[in-house]
C-alpha cells in the first residue's frame, strides 16, 4: 500500500480545461472517495493517476515516487473498471491470471495467486465460467479479483456499482467495505456520483464541481460543516434546504436569529426542523413519502420554495394541510459568495 | 346463426401459411440449385450419352470421366495448384487485413479517412485495368512465372473490403479492453493476438470464406499470369482447357468442375454458422 499525492494537477483537452489545478494527499491504507455530479472531472482524475489519462500539467506521486511518465503497469495501481472490462473469450481464471501470465510468472505463482484472490472475493466455484455466464455481482467480483492478483500498491474504482441493481449495491458496498480491512487496509481510490456510496465508504471525500475541488474531509465532516453551498447541496439525502435571505429575514420578511447576519443562504437540514406552532417556517404540503422508519414531508412556503422535513413515522398529515415548523437543529449560514460562516 | 359464421376458421390458418411458403420456397431452390446438380450428375455420363440423355439421372453410370480429368488433363497438378495458392493468399490475407483493420479501427492514425477513402476508391477500378500493371510488377519482383507470384496477386482482390470489415468490427469493441491490458502490463502486440484477434473470429471467419472461394474460383488473373506456363494452371483454367479447337470434353469438364467445387462446399458446410454471424456482424455494426 501506498500513499498518493497529487499537486497542481490540470487537464485540458485542446482549449478545454476539465481539470483545474487539484490538491489531493491520500495517506497510506486509506479509502478515498471522489464524488461529484456527472462531468465535475472525478472519473478523469482517476484515469489520470492510474495512467490512462497524460496529465497536462501539475505531479502525480503513488508511494513517494513521481509516476507522470510512467506507463499505467509500472505504477503499482491496479483498476475495477464501470463495465468491469473483462475479457469475454477467457475464463474467469484466465481473466484473473491474463496479466501476470503475459508478463512472464511462472504459472505455478499465478495459479496459487488466482486462488488466493477467488478465496478472499468466494468466487472459487466460479474459475472455469466465461463471464458471459456470470451475474453481474459475479462479474464485479471477477474485476475486483483481477486488480488484488497484481498485488497493487492502490486500488482505483471507476464507479464500479453503477451497473448493479439497487439491492445488490447495497450488498456489494458492504462487500467492498469489508474487502478494504481484509486487504489490511489497502489504499483504494473509488469513483462515485452516489454521495451515499461516498458517505458509507469513504475514510475521506473529495467533491468535485467544475474541475475545482470543492471541499477534502471525512464524511461526517462534510455533512456537518459543508464549506461551501454546493457540498451542503450534494451531500446528504434528502438535500439541505438552502433558501436565500436577506438583511437576515427570510423571504416573506419572518426575522432570523443573530447568526445568520449578513447571510446570504441558510441550510437547514430536514431532520433540524420540527413542527413547532411559533416556528419560523410554514407552507402547505404538497407531497409526504412514507417510508416506514420515517415520513419524508415536502411542502411549499409563502415564497413558492420547495422544502423538505423529517417526521416520526405516521406523524406526518397529508397532502393540503398546512405546517408550522421551527429549527431544532443547526443553522449553515453561507455569505453571499456560497462560503460557510463558521458558527 | 351469424355468430358461428364470424368464428369459422380461415383457410389461411398461420400453419398452413407457413407450409404454403415452405413449399414455394422449396420449389424455387431446386429450380436454382438444377444447373449444379444436374453438372455432378452429368459428370457420371460417358461424353456420349451426355447429349442424348438430357435427363439428370445417368444410364450407365461411371467415373471414367474422373479418372481421365484427374490424371490425363493434369487436373491433380491444378488442384494442388489452387490449394497453393489458395491456403497461402487465405492466410496472407487474414493476417494483413486484420492487422491494418486494428490499426484503422483503434489506432489515432492521421490522415485515416483520407486512406480508407482512397481505399474503397480503389474497389469502383476494374480488375482488366489492373491486371497488367500487377503482371508487370510481379515480373519485376521475379515472381511472374511462379506459383508464389500468384498466390500474392490473388490477395490483392478483395483485400480492402475485409480491412474495412475488421476495421468496422474493432471500432465497435469497448476501450476498457485495451486499457485493461495496460493496466495489466501487456504491450500492443500481445493485446491484438490474445484480446483484439480472438473477439474477431466471427470477421476472421468470414474472411477465410470470401477469401478462399475468391481465390479458388479466380479465372482471368491466373489465366494471364500462366499464359506461358501451363503447369501452374489452377482449376479454373485448367477446366476452360477441355473446350478443344474442334472437340469439347464435356465430360472431363463436369467431373473436373465437381472436384473443384467440392471443397468450397465442404468449407461453407462447416464455417456457415461463424460466417452468417460475421455478416450479419457487420451490417448490424
């Protein structure tokens, strides 16, 4: 396992800059997840540390040691593709051993390696199959065995459970998750736009918006003290309600707390607020998702906003009705540029 | 009353359709298939009942004909001939039209549609226009007079249209392939000949069949390249050979033409399947 480090790193294609100077420091043994909406350059930045990708300017380190004009295989990263890649004419024994065999090892050494690998991922019944024959989990574990094989120092995933269905995801997020300690604590780099992949996996976040690296942090970090309005937006499910104030009122003129002077945003998660019949914000519902541990309630306010809250399971009213709710938990506050004020 | 009217059966029931159609499609087949049959069984006809018997089956039957085709009209010298020429053009062929198929398809060539452009405009050129300069240049590699020159002018038929079907097919094929291999450490080389070519065996496939029934069926150009030389005749030549000044041996012609077809037949018989899937392969590309 290594550590990687990337500074001042940016990509450009022709005139287009898709990567925009970014810092990354990635300890040793840690899980590292890259998370942003579809286009923010996270799946880039990955191709470029695992070598597939030339990097415009800017240094890529892997354990130490700069690898910006080393070839992918001489990197000591190993990769799990989306489509997971595997090729379609070889067994599974075959797909997991391919590269080493062309390197030159002994067949004895891949064999024993190929084993060790389909032991730990509980495919060892699968070894003569075609992946054509497998499932899709099947085929993800086949991926995952052909990266520990090579023995990498970092393992890189390019949104690997976006071809499964939602129940196995779940299922192979915790898989993944109990990979990462039986591996002791190998380094993984992984790519997702699923911030609850992200919130479930990582050792540490990296959203991506643009390019730019939006905030580094360990999940609960992020959830807690959003840097800025597009992590409070982005992380978290349902999303933070974020409404625009000004000279500290909101919308319909309702008077904030001191803390949010000179506020451009306030966040409000929807499990800080609570029916409270003096609360600052009311509205009509409009929809309420009962999803057994909890009603999800949105509702629209005086100002035509869409907003979401949390009640206790079968609390919630219906369609029509209207609410009054008061802030129980804590307030983000954003300045007029996005940025958080710290409390 | 009218209700029971509304639920008779049609005559054309789905099943009786389907067997209506069978029957007329049967029937056109033998239609198109009569010429070739009626060739093999006539070929089993002494020359003189061949005119007086039009019929397909033959009264005394006989293999005379084979007997004096194989080893009189040196048709054993043209088959070896052609299997020569044939196996060796097959394989040139493949390989070269794979190779710049790959390099066409996935590799960042400059100038790449200009080249498959000149390419296809090369298939619109007939082969009489050609055949003399390739005689030429053959005459000046030293390979006019032999059986090695040919089987490399045969090659160059149909050479562009399999570059562009293989160059077609490994567009198609997903990137992560090949940036798997990189990942592994496996270089260009080793990823075409145990990633690219095995996932190409339906292109490859067709191929070897349009290859070789060209190259086995090829008339005009080995009759120029072995004007001079008639024992490096191939089948097709050797069979124009039995139309004498003053007498044809329509027998012999028969018997030789069976044994030239039946190769073709047996390849087709057993590379059908592949070969459908590579046609059908492309179109659908």
């Amino acid at each position: 396992m290594s550590s990687v480090t990337l500074k001042s790193v940016t990509k450009s294609y022709g005139q287009t800059e898709v990567i925009r100077g970014v810092d990354i420091e990635i300890e040793k043994g840690e899980f590292c997840v890259f998370v942003g909406p579809s286009g923010c350059g996270k799946s880039t930045l990955l191709r470029m540390i695992a070598g597939l990708e030339d990097i415009t300017s800017g240094d890529v380190a892997i354990g130490g040691r700069r690898v910006n004009e080393l070839d992918p295989a001489q990197r000591g990263t190993a990769m799990v593709f989306q489509s997971y890649a595997l090729y379609p004419h070889m067994t599974v024994e075959r797909n997991m051993g391919f590269g080493l065999l062309m390197n030159g090892e002994p067949k004895a050494k891949v064999k024993a390696k190929v084993d060790e690998a389909a032991r730990i991922l509980q495919i060892e019944q699968l070894l003569d199959r075609k992946p054509r024959q497998l499932s899709g989990g099947q085929r993800q574990r086949v991926a995952i065995g052909r990266a520990i094989v090579r023995d990498p120092a970092v393992f890189l995933f390019d949104e690997p459970l976006s071809n499964l269905d939602a129940e196995l995801r779940v299922a192979t997020r915790l898989e993944l998750a109990k990979l990462h300690s039986q591996l002791d604590g190998a380094t993984m780099i992984y790519v997702t736009h699923d911030q609850v992949e992200a919130m479930t996996l990582a050792d540490k976040i990296v959203v991506l918006r643009g390019g730019y690296v939006e905030q580094v942090g360990a999940p609960l970090d992020l959830y807690n003290n959003p840097a800025n309005l597009f992590v409070a937006g982005f992380i978290g499910s349902p999303r933070m309600n974020l409404i625009a104030v000004k000279d500290g009122k909101l919308p319909d003129g309702t008077a904030l707390p001191a803390a949010a002077a000179g506020a451009g945003h306030i966040g409000l998660r929807p499990d800080a607020l609570a029916p409270d019949a003096g609360g600052i914000l009311s509205g009509v519902i409009t929809v309420v998702e009962r999803l057994g541990d909890a009603d999800f309630v949105y509702f629209r306010t005086p100002w035509g906003q869409e907003l979401t809250t949390r009640f206790a399971p079968g609390t919630a009213g219906g369609a029509g009705d209207a609410i009054r709710l008061g802030v129980t938990g804590k307030m983000h506050v954003f300045d007029s540029n996005g940025q958080a004020i710290p409390a | 009353m009218a209700d029971v009217m509304t639920h008779k059966d049609p005559f054309f029931t789905p099943r009786r359709r389907r067997q209506l159609v069978s029957v007329l499609l049967a029937a056109l087949s033998a239609i198109w298939v009569y010429p070739l049959v009626w060739m093999i069984f006539a070929s089993f006809k002494p020359n003189s009942e061949l005119f007086s018997n039009p019929g397909m089956i033959p009264d005394a039957p006989t293999v005379e004909n084979y007997v004096r085709a194989w080893r009189e009209a040196n048709i054993s010298t043209y088959f070896f001939n052609t299997l020569f020429v044939t196996v060796g053009s097959v394989v040139i062929t493949s390989i070269a039209s794979a190779l710049m198929g790959y390099v066409l398809g996935r590799r960042p060539v400059p100038g790449r549609f200009a080249i498959m452009g000149l390419m296809v405009f090369t298939l619109f050129i007939p082969q009489g226009y050609t055949i003399i300069p390739v005689f030429e240049l053959l005459t000046k590699l030293g390979l006019g007079q032999s059986l090695w020159g040919l089987m490399l002018a045969t090659c160059g038929h149909s050479i562009v249209v399999f570059t562009l079907l293989f160059a077609g097919y490994f567009t198609q094929m997903p990137k992560e392939l090949e940036e798997a291999c990189r990942m592994d450490g496996v270089g260009p080389v080793k990823t075409f000949v145990y990633v690219m070519l095995p996932l190409a065996k339906p292109i490859i496939v067709t191929v070897v069949v349009m290859q070789s029934l060209q190259a086995w069926n090829d008339f005009l150009l080995p009759l120029v390249i072995t004007l001079a030389n008639p024992a490096m005749r191939t089948l097709s030549v050797g069979i124009y050979s039995f139309k004498g000044e003053n007498f044809v041996d329509w027998g012999g012609m028969t018997a030789a033409s069976t044994i030239a077809i039946v190769p073709i037949i047996l390849l087709f018989l057993f590379l059908q399947r592949y070969f459908i899937d590579g046609l059908a392969g492309a179109v659908k590309g």
